[in-house]
C-alpha cells in the first residue's frame, strides 16, 4: 500500500512508520527541515507540507492516511487547540478525500470522552465530552466525530483510542515525570491509586496495522494493553527502568484538583503565556480511573495485546 502519515516526527507517528516501512511505501508530512529529517529517519519519504497546505496532489496514489499529528499539551488556549485538531483534522480530510484516498485512519484518545470524572471500563458507547473544560478533550471528541461522519463508499473511516501511550523513545509521559523529579515536584495524587488501562507503543502500531485492512468503517475503537493496574504501580514500573529512586510525596485529590483551578484562572486572568506549573489536565488524569473495554478491538480487528507490560518495560531497561 501507499501510505501518508502525519505527525511522523513525534513518537507515536515515527513507531508507525519504523513498522510499516518494511511492507509498505511510506509517505510522511515534514513541516520543517528538522522534521524532514526525523521522518527520513524512521524510513518514510518526506512531503514538505503541513495542516494547513495539504492539498490533493500531496497525496496522489495514496490509499491510506493515517492522521497522527495533534496539539496534545496539557495547557494552552481553546482557540490554539481548535485550529490544530479540528481545522487541522478538516483540512487533511478534504485532500483526502479530493485526492481519492481509499481509507483514512484517525489518531484518537479516550481523553475525548474526559471532563474529570471517573471512567471505569467504558467502551465505544461512551458519549463524547464535548462539554469539557479540557481545550484537548474537547477539540479531540470534535475532530474524531468528525472524521467518522465522513465514512463513505468512497472512503473509509476508522479512528483507533489508545490511552497513555508509552514505550522506548517515549518525548512526553517518562521524560515530564523525571523531570519532575530532578526539581523536587512530583508528588503522587490520592497515592497514585486510580486505576488506569495503559497502551505500550507496540501494541498500538500492531492494532494500526490491522486497522489497514480490518474494522468497520465509521467506527472507532479502544486499544489498550492487557493489564491495568494503578498509575502508581505503573508510573513506578517506567520510573525503575531509569534507576530512578521512586518518590514517596503525596497529595490529596481534591486539593491538587483545587490548587489547579486557581493555578488556571490565574494564567488567564493575567494572560500568562507560559505553561503553568500544574494544569487542570494534568491534575485530573492523575487523580481519575480510567480503564477501558478492547472487546470490540478484538471482534473487529482482531486486535489482541501482543507484547505484555513487562515484555515492554524490558524493552526500556
């Protein structure tokens, strides 16, 4: 097949295309020199465009686009968030759709469905959030709704839901947590005792994969690993495999949540444009369940975890 990837420079992009470069020929968007270069490296061929100049000719002869590239930070204004995920998203469905694309796969998340609750064992009948103070929860239910509403004879749509994606060469969640830690602020929420489903970077390129070919178009689906566990004994697992003391801190739920919302009202009272030392996000995925059902990933994929937690966390040390 021929295949155009975008956000092939971040983690979750560049494992996809490292995969499939070997059985497929890989096309990537390369916004600038430094990502032409990251995209050349994981074995795509880059194509000099971003979100907002895709055209048709950008993907002539391609038969499947996989659309991984979003505005994924914990804080930032609506607006920012909007233009990226949702305009970004409508813009690479249009080409697609002008250029004959034959399948459009979307990079989705559980966090569309987020608002700060609990979400224990939810599967696709879970309603979208799109009444979150989250800008990213909200811009990513828009942009997935979106995308399945254009599912058509012409051109398939599926968008595949990891949550807290992670593994070798991970940028975000292992790196921000020790980091956190060299300066002294890290504390555990509640102990760390929310129960979270997690998705280790080979799974998921294994369920992209599968989604190529498998699935119902217009439906999406949740992919996580096998076990789950509590963000405590997960985040302990990764911190070990640096040789990283595991810190003992802990705070209240509602207190962390509490100090977040002030801390977010402030910035934008005063319109701090610097990320705030904790966001509302943040405070919230950390101090939440959340688990989900891969049962329809299985039926319909045939999706089922092929790398267990500790085959990953091995991986990494």
């Amino acid at each position: 097949m021929n295949i155009f990837i975008t956000g092939a420079s971040g983690f979750v992009g560049a494992a996809i295309t490292r995969h499939l470069k070997g059985q497929h020929q890989i096309t990537a968007m390369a916004r600038s020199d430094k990502s032409q270069a990251k995209v050349v490296q994981s074995g795509a061929d880059a194509i000099r465009c971003d979100l907002f100049s895709i055209t048709k000719e950008h993907l002539q002869g391609i038969d499947v686009v996989i659309h991984s590239a979003a505005r994924a930070e914990e804080w930032g204004s609506y607006d920012d968030f909007y233009r990226a995920n949702v305009i970004g998203t409508q813009n690479m469905l249009a080409a697609a759709k002008s250029a004959k694309v034959k399948r459009f796969i979307f990079v989705g998340t559980e966090a569309a469905m987020f608002k700060g609750q609990e979400m224990i064992n939810i599967d696709e009948h879970y309603p979208y959030a799109f009444d979150s103070p989250f800008p990213y929860s909200k811009t990513k239910a828009q942009a997935e709704e979106m995308v399945l509403n254009e599912n058509s004879e012409d051109m398939q749509t599926l968008s595949l839901r990891p949550r807290l994606v992670w593994g070798p060469n991970d940028e975000s969640v292992l790196p921000a947590i020790l980091e956190m830690i060299e300066k002294g602020t890290f504390a555990w929420v509640a102990n760390g005792q929310a129960e979270t489903s997690t998705t280790y970077i080979g799974n998921f390129v294994h369920a992209i994969e599968l989604a190529l070919t498998e699935g119902k178009p217009g439906n999406a689906y949740f992919i996580a690993d096998k076990e789950t566990g509590t963000i405590k004994h997960f985040f302990s697992q990764l911190i070990e495999t640096t040789n990283t003391a595991i810190p003992t801190k802990s705070l209240p739920g509602f207190l962390v949540r509490s100090a977040a919302r002030v801390i977010d009202l402030t910035w934008k009272v005063f319109g701090i444009k610097t990320q705030p030392p904790l966001s509302r996000f943040a405070a919230a995925m950390m101090s939440r369940s959340c688990t989900l059902n891969i049962e329809k990933a299985k039926q319909d994929l045939s999706y089922s975890p092929i790398f267990s937690v500790e085959d990953g966390l091995k991986a990494m040390s």
